[in-house]
C-alpha cells in the first residue's frame, strides 16, 4: 500500500516536472528574443508605457531591461507581443483620428461653391490615405505573428482567448476592398456626399474596434502624435486657406504613416519574405542595436 502512495507520489511529481518543462522555451528561441528585444525600436517604442495583463501591469522598460531566460522566455513573449499590439493599437487610433479629422475638412471644402465641382478630387486624396492603413496593418500583424509564433502555446490558436486586434485586423481587411469600390463610384456631387458619408461609417466602426482592444488592456491616455500635430497647423491657417492646409494635411499624414512603418516595423526587427508575403525574424538584427 505504501509502496503504491510512493508510486504515485512520484507520478505526480514526473508530471509536474514535464508540465514545468513545457513552459520552459528553447535556447535557441531565447536567444532570438534577446536579440530581438535589443533592437534600438523597442527602446524607443512609445505610445504605451504601461498595461495590464491578466490584473497585473507590465511596463515595458522593466521587461526590455531584465535578463531572458529559458524560464521567463514565453512571458517576455507574450507580454512583448501585448505591448506591440497596443501600441499598434493606439498608432492606429491616432492614425484614424487624423483621417476623420482631414474628412470633416474634405467636407467642408466640398460643400463650399468654389470648390463642389472638383470634390471627387479631394476625396480621391483621402481615400490615398486610407488605402495606406490596412497595408500598415498587414506589417503590424505580421510582425503579432512573428512573436507569437515564438511562445510554446502560440496565442493566435488559441479559441479561448481572442488574439490581439484580431477583429480590427478583420475591419480592416473589409474596408481595403471597400476603398478599391470607392474609386470607381462616378463622378458628381452626390456620390461625393454619399462617399464622404461612407468613409465616415467606415471610419466610426474601425474606431469602435480599436477603443474595444485599448480598453482590454487598460491603456490609460494614449498618445495622439499626428492629430495633434494636425491641429497644431490647422490654427495657423485662416479659413480661406482650407484648401492648402487640406493637401498639407493629406501629405503629412502619408509620409507619418510610412515613417511609421519604418520605426514600428523595421527598426523593431521584421522583415517580409517577398516571395511568400511572410513576416519574420533575421538572422542577424546587429544593425539595429544601436541608433543610426
């Protein structure tokens, strides 16, 4: 009778072991995390200092700072794929702010008699810009992708637990062939205004979906760098300069989403395999420890 206690005292204690062993990640995969975590873009990260996961609050310095293991390998993972995903998160609420900000712009200019007659013109300059978001997106889950792939329980084929950004990925990729529909919408007044009202319910979905995900995660007061800087120089032009500040303004908005790409893509080191359309980690991210 002892001898079965002791039999199955020692079952329990292999199973232990094995079930502490499956969280543990490999060498290897801890050495590509490290390497990864070292790129100049995650110190540079912004947007997001803190958030809170499962009732506790990470902040992402601490966890840049603290050395990796093969124990704490899966939970630098998840918690880096966590802060990734909300700053992506808010760069996408402030993106979207920014276009609903050059939409109501948009509407006046073409609801102004000098200008109705050229609208689909200024709206062909806000849908540029729109068409841009979800080639973002498809970088910023590329890149959810890659880290998650790293954890031994990959968060993505998880059923319990809805990824990151998963159903705004979804509005997303919705809205990219709405965007290809809009271009071929014809050309007069009130298909302009039936347009603008389109992109506008688009836009107010998109921004719900996000607002959901920030509020997942306890983001407190996220930053909002180009609409505000979007206001900044609205208030140096007067009124009758509307038309001006609104080609400033559509301009600005693309170059800060490419220069977003570069910094929130790139310089946190993924790249996309041109063949398969694939992000993932290199071998080599030397290039990107320290700043240019």
């Amino acid at each position: 009778m002892a001898s079965s206690k002791i039999v199955s005292k020692c079952l329990l204690l292999f199973c232990v072991i094995l079930c502490i062993e499956s969280y543990r990640n490999s060498k290897e995969t801890t050495v590509i995390v490290d390497n990864l975590l070292k790129c100049v873009g995650w110190k540079n990260l912004g947007y997001v200092g803190k958030v809170t996961y499962k009732a506790r609050n990470y902040y992402l310095s601490i966890i840049i700072k603290k050395k990796i293991t093969t124990n704490n390998c899966n939970t630098k993972i998840r918690i880096a794929t966590i802060f990734l995903g909300c700053t992506y998160a808010c760069i996408l609420k402030d993106i979207v702010k920014s276009i609903n900000y050059l939409r109501i712009i948009c509407s006046k200019i073409i609801h102004n008699e000098l200008y109705k007659s050229q609208g689909r013109t200024y709206i062909i300059q806000l849908l540029e810009i729109i068409s841009n978001v979800p080639l973002f997106a498809k970088k910023m889950q590329g890149a959810l992708f890659a880290i998650d792939e790293l954890h031994n329980i990959q968060w993505k084929l998880n059923n319990r637990n809805t990824f990151i950004l998963k159903s705004v990925f979804n509005v997303l990729k919705y809205l990219e062939n709405r965007v290809n529909d809009y271009f071929t919408l014809s050309e007069n007044y009130e298909d302009d205004k039936m347009l603008l009202y389109r992109i506008k319910m688009n836009i107010n979905l998109i921004d719900q979906e996000i607002t959901k995900e920030i509020g997942r995660f306890k983001i407190s007061e996220p930053e909002q760098k180009i609409a505000q800087k979007l206001n900044e120089e609205f208030n140096k032009y007067k009124e009758e300069r509307i038309v001006e500040f609104y080609h400033f303004g559509t301009n600005f908005v693309i170059r800060e989403i490419n220069s977003m790409m570069e910094k929130y893509f790139t310089k946190l080191g993924f790249e996309i395999n041109s063949e398969t359309g694939i992000t993932f980690i290199p071998d080599s991210l030397d290039h990107l420890f320290q700043d240019e």
